[in-house]
C-alpha cells in the first residue's frame, strides 16, 4: 500500500489551508458589515442601548460567519467523520474558538505591542486584528471543523508565548549565545572559502540583497548579503576614503558617528543607530573593524559591535548582536564591494509572526539597500 511522506503530508496541508483563505476572508469581510449593520439598526432605529446591541450584532456575525464557513470554507468537511457532533458542536466549538482568540489573542498581543514594544495603540490594534484573525482561521480548520480536541493544547501555548517572550532581556542566556556564536563560525568559514559566489558583477546598477531568518533558543538571526559595484574608483583610494576619516558615509541609518580608535589598520568607531519600523529605535554602539589586504586587488573587513545600547534604556531586544562582513575587489574600472551582515534579535512570537516576519525581513533589506547606495554615492564622488 502506497504511504505519503511527511513532507509531502505537509505540503498537502499547506495547499489546503491556501485554498480555504480566500473564502475565509470573504465571510469574515461580510460579517463585518453584518456586525456593523446589526449595530446601526438596533441603536439608530430601534433605539437599543448600545450595550446590548453590540452584543445582539456580534452574535449575528458569529452565526453568518459559521453558516458560511459550513456551506462554502469547510463545506467539503462538514459531513465528514471527523465533524462529529453534529452542527450544534461545530458551533459550540465555533464560538468558544472565536471567544478564546478573539479575546485573549487581542489581550496578549496587545500587552507584548504596546506594553514592551511601546507601539501606538492603534497600530497595535490593527496588528493584533490581523493575528487574531489567523488565529480564527487556524481555529476552524483544525479544531471546529476537524473534530479534533488538540487545538485546545495548541492554542494555549501560542496565546503563552508573547507573555513569555516578553521578559526575555539581553542574550545572557547561554542558549542564545552559543546559537549565535555557532552560526557566526559557520559564516566566517564561509567567507573565508575563495571559491564563494560574487553577490554582483561589474558593471550592475542593481542592489538586490538577499536574506534569511533563522529561529534559535531565544532569538532571531538575520542574515543578509547584497554587493554594489563603485566605477571609476581604485582599491587604494577606497581603503584610503574608508579608515580617513574612518567613519561611515552619511545615510539615513547613522545619525552620528565617531573615531574611538585608530591602529594600522584597525578602528574603533562609535555609531548612534537608528531603526525605524512600526516604531524607531535608537542605539548607542561601539564597533571594532579590522581590515585585512588579502591580494593586490582585494581586501576585506571585518566590523563587530562591541557594545550596543538602546538609547532612553530598556530593551525592545531589536538588536543584540551585530556583525558585518566586507569584501573590497577592484575589477572591471571601479570596486565590487559585498557586504554580509549578521545580526541577533529577539524572538518573535509565534503568535505574531506571520505578521512580524515579513516586517522584520523588510527593515532588514532596507537597511542593507541604504548602506550599500550611501557606500555608491560617497565613493562615487571620489572615483569621479
């Protein structure tokens, strides 16, 4: 007999759950307006206070929501074994899901935003909307209209992550740590091997960055890497330009910065930081750079951050450890420079993380775009 591996299982799973989005966003539009509707009427025209009509109107959307769900979403399920009880259940079920969700979702996701995260609370509100609501949708699939009880464990241990999340601190915890310093192994053997892959050509305009999340034992790591090609430069005249004044060139990332420490070809660079998100943050930092001439024409550098420090105190823990990596080859008229840069975050929520993820991925890639343009239009002058 012919059995199906797991991942194949769960991209099954997956296709499933995309297919049944569409529809479940629909019904949960219309209940809305259902809601909103309800509401109006009971207050406006039959002059119901509006306690009671709040409670009559979300009532009405509930039941609109599990009618459509049944006959459309999960309408291939509701006849199915596994839909056991019958449709009072469902709706039992479907009703408790909604409640635990609805309301102790919007309660902890909120505390995390705006309690730890000082997001404005709208803000806050539309972001703990959206989580809710894939939490419905995880819910009903695999819970009311599954005929299945272990939602229930599943969905109280992602409703405790943000609480536990939430007084997480500085890395001090050996866990993370050494996450981090393994992975920082792994990456540096990887920038040291010659026959690694050029991140752009010569001659390209483009900055096109690319990165990855990685989850450890108490953090996020994000790893990004992007090149730049710099025409009408030298490699000696870049070095030169990078360790005097030995600053960063201006961009919008860096609100101040200055020299600590110079060596032969060492320096020690105080950063303040900037990283703006839903909210911005700003980081008082150190950084050790070490550069290395590796050929006639190339070069590399390596910057670690020796001390980061939320300015104003506190820790939103957006970022606890950072490494870049530079490599400096002049070819084809100009410079190629690639950067690689590493850095540890907090975790995010499981909770929030469909919703986190994509945001956190895109302040990163930013970040790296405009490091890369202000490192293009300073040296570009000079090349000039």
């Amino acid at each position: 007999m012919a059995t199906t591996s797991a991942p194949d299982r769960t991209k099954s799973r997956r296709a499933d759950e995309w297919r049944r989005l569409a529809p479940f966003t629909a019904v949960g539009v219309l209940g809305f307006v259902v809601q909103l509707g309800a509401l109006h009427a009971l207050t406006a025209y039959a002059g119901w206070p509006w306690l009671a009509a709040t409670l009559v109107s979300v009532e009405l959307a509930v039941l609109h929501n599990f009618l459509w769900h049944e006959r459309w979403t999960w309408s291939d399920r509701s006849g199915a074994p596994a839909a056991a009880g019958g449709r009072w259940d469902r709706l039992g079920r479907f009703h408790a899901a909604n409640g635990l969700t609805s309301i102790a979702g919007n309660t902890l996701t909120m505390a995390w935003l705006v309690g730890v995260l000082h997001v404005p609370p709208v803000a806050a509100n539309a972001l703990a909307v959206a989580v809710t609501s894939i939490a419905n949708f995880l819910a009903a699939d695999r819970w009311v209209f599954a005929g299945t009880k272990a939602l229930a464990v599943l969905m109280i241990v992602a409703a405790s992550t943000p609480a536990a999340a939430a007084g997480l601190g500085p890395p001090d915890q050996p866990q993370t740590v050494a996450a981090w310093q393994r992975y920082v192994a792994v990456a540096e053997a990887e920038l040291a091997d010659a026959r690694r892959p050029i991140a752009a050509r010569p001659g390209s305009d483009a900055i096109d960055p690319a990165g990855t999340t990685v989850a450890v034992p108490g953090g996020t790591i994000n790893d990004w890497r992007g090149a730049v090609f710099i025409p009408h430069l030298t490699l000696d005249r870049l070095l030169h330009g990078l360790q005097h004044p030995g600053t960063p060139p201006p961009q919008e990332d860096v609100v101040s910065s200055r020299v600590i420490g110079r060596g032969a070809d060492s320096l020690h660079v105080g950063i303040r930081l900037v990283r703006h998100a839903i909210i911005t943050v700003s980081y008082d930092t150190e950084h050790q750079m070490q550069f290395r001439r590796v050929a006639s024409n190339v070069a590399t550098a390596r910057s670690v951050a020796t001390r980061i420090e939320e300015v104003g105190g506190g820790d939103h823990g957006f970022l606890w450890r950072l490494h870049s990596y530079w490599r400096y080859e002049e070819t084809g008229g100009g410079v190629l420079v690639e950067l690689r840069s590493l850095t540890l975050s907090r975790s995010v929520p499981a909770l929030v993380r469909p919703i986190a993820g994509p945001l956190v991925n895109r302040v990163a890639r930013e970040s790296m775009v405009r490091t890369l343009e202000a490192m293009r239009t300073y040296f570009g002058a000079l090349g000039t």
